[in-house]
C-alpha cells in the first residue's frame, strides 16, 4: 500500500471516530428543537410549542449521526455537532 492510501484510511478513521463522538445526544436535540421554534415564532415561545415539539420527539442515532422524529416527520438531524431543524 502506498502512503497516500494510509492517509487516507487514517482520515477516514479520524473522521468516523470525530462523528461517533460529536454526535449530538438526545438532550441537546430537545434544546436546538426549542431555540429554533422560539427564534421563529415569538408566540410559539409563548405558548410552549418548542418545548411541547421537544418533548414528544423520538431520538434516534445511527452512532455517527442522529436524529429526531414526532409522528412519520423527521424534526432534526444532528451530526458533528451540529443540528439542523427543520420547518
């Protein structure tokens, strides 16, 4: 095997073990889920949603990335760190 093949398995690596433990936890989900609703709407904030949204979410992770679900629809996906919620 040449070097450029070590590097690269050796970023893959890095990279995969990075994403395992960067993956976001339920917690942090509930957290994003709650700022993002509250962010968009001052009267979801007020009424609760973002908390409500939150709290019936199922988590689920892959290891290296995870995400959340109320009902069939995915409310955030998170991996690395980050977590994106969507509309």
């Amino acid at each position: 095997m040449t070097k450029s093949v070590y590097a690269t398995l050796i970023l893959a690596v890095a990279a995969l073990i990075l994403a395992v433990v960067l993956n976001p936890s339920p917690e942090q989900h509930r957290e994003r889920i709650t700022e993002v609703i509250a962010k968009r709407s001052p009267l979801a904030e007020v009424l609760g949603v973002g908390q409500l949204t939150a709290f019936t979410s199922t988590y689920h992770s892959l290891g290296i990335a995870s995400w959340t679900t109320v009902g069939d629809r995915t409310v955030s996906i998170g991996a690395f760190g980050m977590i994106y919620v969507s509309n």
